[in-house]
C-alpha cells in the first residue's frame, strides 16, 4: 500500500504522521507499505522526514486569513502552484491514500487528490479546528479527532475518535539513561523545558532569570531551539541544549515536572508518560485552547506568557514538587486524558480507506 502524507511549517501537523510511519514499520507486513511526504520548500520539518527514510516531495505553500490581507493574494496563486504541483507527484507515486494532520501545505495536495479519486484521511489535533482542516474535511473520506468534544465539530458520517498518536519511541525512554545522558545528579529534582519543535526565545530569557536566581533548587534539562539566542548560563544544575535527535525519549523519562509550550503534540507525549506540567501557551494563539483543555482536565497549570516571570514559574515547580497530592492527581488525569491505542486505531482507520482505492 503507498501511504502520502502532507504537512509542514511547523512541527505539529508532522509529529503525528511520523508517529504512524513508525507503527506501521513494526508490523509484520511493514514491506507492504511504502511512503512519501509532501512538505514545504524551506519548513522545520524537512529533516526530520529525511532522517525518517520517507520520500519527500515540496511544493509552494500559501495560507488563506479569515481577515483582510495583502498577502492572501499573492498565497492564492502560491495555493494555485501548489495544486498542480501537487497533482503532478500524486499521479508519480500513485498513492491508495492521502493522509494530513493540519497545515496550509497540505489543503492542496487533498483536493489535488480529490480531483484525482484518491482518498484522503484528515487528523484534527488542535481543541480549535482551523481553517486548513475545515476545508479538508469537506473532501477527506475519514476524519479522526484527538478528543470527543471534535466529534461534534464533523460530519457524523466521516468522523472517528481515536485520540492523538504518539510515537512509540518516545515511551522507550529511560530515566538512568537520561541521568547519564544529560550528566545529571541521581538524587535531585528534575525539570525538563522546552519551547517547541523551534524553542521560544520568551521560554529561553525567563528559564535563564531562574537558574540565575534559583541555582540549585532543582536541576534544569532545556531545549532551547537551534534558531534561538542560547541562554548564557554557567551552572552545574543547568543542561542547555540547542536541538535533540533521539535525546527526547530520554528526557520525558528523567523528567520529574515538564515545562513546555502548549502544542496538542507535545501535550500527548506528555500525557503519555503523566508527567505533571506548567504549560506556557502562545499568547493570543490556538494553543491556550488546548492548555485550558488540559487545565480542565486536572492534568497542568497554565502560566500567561505576557505576565511570564521567572519567580513564578520557580513557584509553581516549586509547589509541584512537594505537593504529593498535587502531584500524583495531575498525574493520573494525563494518564486518564487520551487513548492509549491512538496511533494504533488512526493507522488502522488509514490502512482501511486505502483498501477502498486499492480495490
């Protein structure tokens, strides 16, 4: 069976797909499949597809604003090239089916694919649908959502609820590993931060105030994004690192307490090993809808970016660390938040719309 996927500009819609490449490889019949990827011309994601070992393909990427811009004219015609580019490699590779989890590169390549009678499964990560996705759905077969609420956002005839797949990798982390890994001390606290697939420079300047003013309290693991000014911080409880390849796995599991943007990837990974956590959302952005969700749900605390300071975040790791309560409730709510079979019954649900073509 040959699997497309399509998504790029960001991590998010990436994440998840890849997590679904790396189930089907595990299964028995993984020499039955074979996969390719349509991303952007220059996005964060193009190593990332390349060192998965997937055909990659990129075509113009333009995005459409519900509001009154310059730029959606010139995107238009970028959405324009990007269809016909798109048609042109899906009749090269000849997929059974297309697969999504969000992104403007991708709204092309589905209705390319559509004019083509390929069918095409869209996955919705995000608590707020946006835009991308909506006008997918109108032409995707199936749609799988990441929680119930979506359900009702959907055709009832297309859509399934599976929860949000994660890579299973990313739970083959060890703490002693980790321990060794990032030199860190066997009998002290650890707090594991980082802003993003692309770090967060707000995130970066703040965790620097605290290790400055809090050295010693806790040890600190942080990614702080290889386009990003680096902390210049000389502490033996402070591990900085630019960019991890296979490290994260390690460092969910040596973690104590989580720090992180609110991204719904980064959200399951961290529910999947129900690690409390403080997420620090983009200001104003969709990813303060999916902290609420989490907030809501008993399984974090949310901080305001625009009010970020480092003696409050210091408090509320603080107050998780010794809160035994506290702790072992937000624990239990992010084991308790999603599916533990996601990736399992979203590959399932592919592999299903593409026999409909195959036959």
């Amino acid at each position: 069976m040959k699997i497309l996927f399509s998504g790029g500009g960001t991590l998010g819609p990436v994440t998840p797909l890849l997590a679904i490449v790396e189930t089907l490889r595990a299964r028995k019949n993984a020499a039955d499949f074979e996969f390719a990827w349509i991303g952007t011309e220059r996005g964060v994601e193009l190593p990332y597809i390349r060192r998965a070992g997937i055909t990659l393909y990129t075509i113009p990427s333009g995005k459409l604003r519900r509001y009154f811009s310059t730029k959606n004219f010139t995107d238009i015609i970028q959405l324009a090239k990007g269809f016909f580019q798109a048609r042109a490699i899906l009749r090269e590779f000849g997929p059974d089916v297309v697969v999504t989890a969000g992104g403007f590169v991708s709204v092309p390549v589905h209705f390319a694919a559509w004019t083509l009678g390929i069918p095409s499964v869209v996955h919705q990560q995000d608590v707020i649908v946006g835009l991308a996705n909506r006008l997918m759905a109108i032409v995707a077969a199936k749609i799988t959502v990441s929680t119930e609420g979506h359900t009702k956002k959907f055709s009832a005839k297309k859509v399934v609820y599976t929860g949000n797949p994660v890579r299973p990798s990313v739970l083959e982390g060890s703490r002693e590993k980790g321990i060794e890994l990032f030199k860190l001390g066997g009998d002290r606290a650890t707090v594991f931060i980082f802003g993003g697939g692309t770090g967060a420079e707000n995130i970066n300047h703040t965790v620097e105030q605290l290790v400055k003013d809090c050295a010693g309290m806790f040890q600190i693991v942080h990614l702080t994004g290889s386009n990003r000014i680096q902390p210049q911080v000389a502490n033996n409880f402070y591990h900085p690192y630019p960019f991890f390849i296979g490290e994260m796995t390690h460092a969910y599991a040596a973690a104590d307490v989580i720090v992180s943007r609110a991204g719904f990837n980064a959200i399951s990974e961290i529910a999947a090993w129900g690690k409390p956590a403080i997420l620090i959302p983009i200001h104003g952005s969709h990813q303060e809808a999916n902290a609420q969700f989490v907030v809501d749900a008993g399984g974090a605390v949310m901080l305001d970016e625009s009010t970020l300071g480092a003696a409050d975040l210091y408090e509320k790791i603080r107050v998780l660390l010794t809160d035994e309560q506290m702790y072992k409730q937000q624990s239990d709510a992010l084991l308790g938040l999603f599916p533990k079979d996601a990736v399992e019954k979203v590959a399932d649900l592919i592999c299903a719309v593409g026999d409909t073509k195959a036959k």
